[in-house]
C-alpha cells in the first residue's frame, strides 16, 4: 500500500463484459426485435424519446464511495474506502461538465474543502480552494464518458451508433438480459437490457486511460449497474444507484440523492481561462510513458560505490554487481522502464542487466514490469504478488501497444519465498518477505556489507518531516528483528537514505505517545 491519494469521484464510469447467459430455465422465446426495436423498447420503458431528447442540463447530488485497489493492502481485498459527497452539473447542448466533490478516509478523517472538476471546450481543469490546474486527457475523456453514456443519454447515443447490432443474451444478476452493441469514440459499448421490461441493467465498455493509475492495465473493462430507478418528473425513469466494476473487481457505488432537470446553470460555472487551457494544451495527450526520469529538483546520487538512486514520483536503484547490474523497482509503466534501462547502459556499458527487483504489488510500483519481460530479464518477487504480475503481463494493451505487446514473452519470475541472495561481493542483495500485517504483499532488500536495508513502502517521510503511517515503520522494525540484520542506515521507495536509528525513535514515541481519547 501506498500513501493515499485522494482524487475526485469518478460519476460515471462503465463496463466490461458479462459471463454469458447458460444454464437457466426459462419458457422465453428469444426476442426476434432488432438492435433499434430493443433501444426504442428501453427508450419507452424509460420515459420516451422525447423527454430523453428534451433533457438539456442535469444537476446530480449525491453520495458514495471509492474502493483504493490499485494502493490497498491486498489486490483481492478488502480495499481502502474514501467515501465522497458529489455535485455534478451536466450541460448536454455545450458539451460541458462540472463536478465538485468533498472526501474523506481513514487518513482524513474530516471532509476536505472540495475538489472542482471543470471539462468545458476541449480542456479540462481542477479548482482546489483559490488554486486552479490544468487537468489530465484522462479527465477530458471521462466527461465525454458521463456526457454520451450516462443513463439519460447511453440510449440515444447508441440509436445515432452506425455499427450498432445486437449481441448473444446473457444473464446478470439472475436475470435474462438481451444485449446490444455499438462502438463509441475508441470503445466497444454493451448495454444490457432486462428481457421483461426493457430497462437498462448495465451498461459496459473497454477503453485505455493511459494518463492514471489505470494505465497498468491496458484496455481496461468497466461495467456500471443500474439500480434504484424512480419516477422523476415529467415521467422519466431514472436510476438512483450506480454501482461500478473495473476488471471484475468493485470499483465505486453512488447514490443519487437529488435530481434536478433541466435546470438553469451558470455559464459561468464552466468557466476555463486562456491561460489554464493554454496549461491545459501543453499537457493534453501525454501519457505515464512519458514521465521523464527522476525528478529535476532532486538529483540522482550514488549512496554507496555502485548504488545508484534515481528519486522520481517512485524510486529507483541500480545496483552494480561484477556480472551486470540489479535495479530494484520496475515502477509506473513500460515507457518509464525503457529509460530507467537506457540510463543504466549508459552508466555501466560494460554490464547487463542481471535482474530488476520489484518489492510491492501497488499498482504504481509494478507499472513498469512489462518491459523487462519483453526483455527477457529476470524479475524477483514475492511470493503473494506473482497473481497479480501475471495478470499484468498477460493484460492487453492492444490500443496502445508496448513491447511486451508487439511481441509476447514468458515471464522469468523469481519467486521469493523465503531469504533470498541475488549476486555476490560487497553489493550483494538479501531479499527477505516482511510478512507482517501492513507488509504482507512488500518484500525488504538488505546489503549487508553496507548495512543498508531498503524498505519498499514501510518508510515514507512527509515533506514535514513525520512519517505516513508509524504502523509501517513499528512492522519494519520486527521483521528486521525476526531477520536478525544489522541495519545502519534505510531507504525506500518513497525516501532517500535516513539513519535506521531515526526510524527507532519514531517509534519509540508513536508508542508512547499519550492517546487521543478524552
């Protein structure tokens, strides 16, 4: 787990395709309508074509939450919760969308102030207090996702589809479902409609994100349920309750508690200036292929002859032993690998690249994986986290193709299990699991001629000098002890070289620290 990051609510994210319909009784004949008589069916138990089409601005207010499963302690769960409340304005003729959202978690306990979303004229940007930023390309298309497939509008945009056709029944939830498809922008759209009444269920697409978290993944599959539909004015339907998977795993949940139709917005709510869609426009289009090694205002430096550390968003090591070099962290994507992996040719000519280290299964952490597979490189990792490697490199990244996609290798996973020695001579690497509560899924690497333990993710100094999580640090502590090493100095994924003596001290006075109870 990595130190959370609190971002804006996602409203409407859809898709991925459904286990198909078998094995169920029924005295139904198959429906004989085509893929237009089945969305006019469902535009009609809806409300109608024409207070679907009348709709020109929604305002949504409600509740929810996020499941943090590219940073939560186990991939399978369960996951870190940051709950949301969630404003939206949605201007269908202007193409536009304004989202505010307050959160909290465990790690802020009370609401923040609130983050504004703004997606108007082809830029996107983000309000925090007096403060805006020019947003991502990821945010861009997300909006364009809540505009063209929301409830109130995925029925019509897939009668306007060219390609649009039904596709074979399925089942979801317990209930017989006929399916139409279409393609919309760079994804294939599936909606589910129920075989009795002609509502929708789901609705489901596969698109990249190569601009987030979700960028690991490739094409990624989201289906959104539809669930808790009322009579809304004027006689629509509308459904309260959306409930969202990505790559089979809960993603999100949100309740509609205030509907508001056709309301008169603000033009000025949409307002982006000049000069943060100029930001905007410098950024648009790039992706996490294209973060730049390390970081311009933290140099990269040598902690010990041979030990090279390149800070960045996520670290890197390189290791020089006297038959090639060992880089601890494959982080963020395929793209950051290739030049983690063309520095350290140029710094050491004379070797090859031995074997890449990869210590956690945060999603961040393992991003770059890909590339050493593709390379034919050995990577070492623990035990728990060869699961979630492996859907990593057998994921497809079709629409955007790296080299593991161009061509297909089998991985060289080292698989750790128990203390582990990777290479000989005064950088030797000791790989030891953590084990403990917090660092089930992290593995620490030790050179015990230097005295120097590198802790994955259990040590992450803040910029004000205390420590995220003193739980992480106390769990390093033991499993240093259960080890019997002898540890001088530490650093980590997050952290530069810090005396292990200063990582005692935290503890010593989390520990004694008097309680906040009254």
């Amino acid at each position: 787990m990595t130190q959370i990051i609190i971002t804006p609510f996602f409203l409407s994210m859809v898709i991925a395709f459904g286990s198909p319909f078998s094995g169920i009784s029924r005295n139904l004949a198959k429906p004989d309508e085509s893929a237009p008589q089945l969305l006019r069916n469902a535009v009609e138990a809806m409300g109608g074509e024409e207070k679907l089409r009348s709709l020109k601005t929604v305002v949504i207010e409600g509740i929810g939450h996020t499941y943090l499963i590219e940073q939560s302690e186990r991939p399978e769960g369960p996951w870190i919760v940051n709950y949301q409340q969630t404003t939206e304005l949605r201007d269908y003729c202007n193409h536009k969308l304004r989202r505010t959202t307050r959160a909290r978690s465990i790690q802020a306990p009370q609401w923040t102030t609130g983050t504004t979303r703004i997606i108007a004229d082809g830029a996107a940007a983000i309000q925090l207090g007096d403060k805006i930023f020019p947003g991502s390309s990821t945010q861009v298309s997300e909006a364009q996702e809540s505009l063209a497939l929301s409830p109130e509008r995925v029925l019509l945009t897939a009668l306007e589809a060219k390609d649009l056709r039904a596709a074979s029944e399925s089942s979801l939830q317990g209930s017989v479902q006929n399916v139409v498809a279409f393609s919309w922008r760079d994804a294939m759209v599936k909606v589910y409609l129920d075989v009795h009444t002609s509502m929708p269920t789901a609705i489901e697409f596969v698109r990249s994100y190569p601009d987030s978290f979700w960028a690991v993944w490739g094409e990624v599959k989201t289906r959104i349920y539809l669930s808790y539909w009322m009579l809304e004015a004027d006689g629509l339907r509308y459904p309260r309750q959306w409930d969202v998977e990505r790559n089979g795993v809960p993603y999100q949940s949100f309740a509609v508690t205030s509907l508001t139709l056709n309301a008169k917005l603000d033009a000025n709510a949409f307002l982006i200036s000049d000069e943060t869609k100029m930001a905007y426009a410098a950024v648009a289009g790039r992706t996490v292929n294209d973060l730049p090694l390390g970081l311009p205002n933290r140099p990269t430096v040598e902690i010990a002859p041979g030990i090279v550390h390149i800070p960045g968003l996520w670290n890197v090591t390189l290791v020089r032993q006297s038959d090639g070099v060992v880089i601890i962290e494959a982080p963020i994507s395929s793209g950051y690998s290739e030049k983690v992996i063309a520095e350290t040719k140029r710094r050491f000519p004379d070797l090859p690249i031995k074997a890449v280290i990869s210590t956690s299964d945060a999603w961040p952490h393992i991003g770059g994986v890909r590339e050493y597979v593709a390379r034919d490189i050995p990577v070492y990792a623990l035990d728990l986290n060869r699961p979630i490697l492996e859907r990593l490199v057998s994921s497809s990244y079709r629409s955007r193709p790296d080299a593991l996609e161009r061509r297909r290798k089998a991985p060289k996973f080292q698989v750790v299990t128990r203390k582990t020695i990777v290479g000989s001579g005064s950088n030797r690497i000791e790989l030891y699991p953590i084990r403990t509560e917090t660092g089930e899924r992290m593995m620490m690497a030790f050179f015990p001629e230097l005295g120097l333990l590198y802790g994955s993710d259990m040590v992450q100094q803040q910029q004000d000098g205390s420590y995220f999580m003193p739980e992480y640090l106390a769990e390093l502590i033991d499993a240093a002890h259960r080890e019997k090493i002898n540890i001088k100095s530490v650093f980590a994924m997050h952290t530069g070289i810090k005396p292990w003596g200063d990582i005692e001290t935290v503890v010593a006075k989390s520990k004694s620290a008097p309680s906040d109870a009254n």
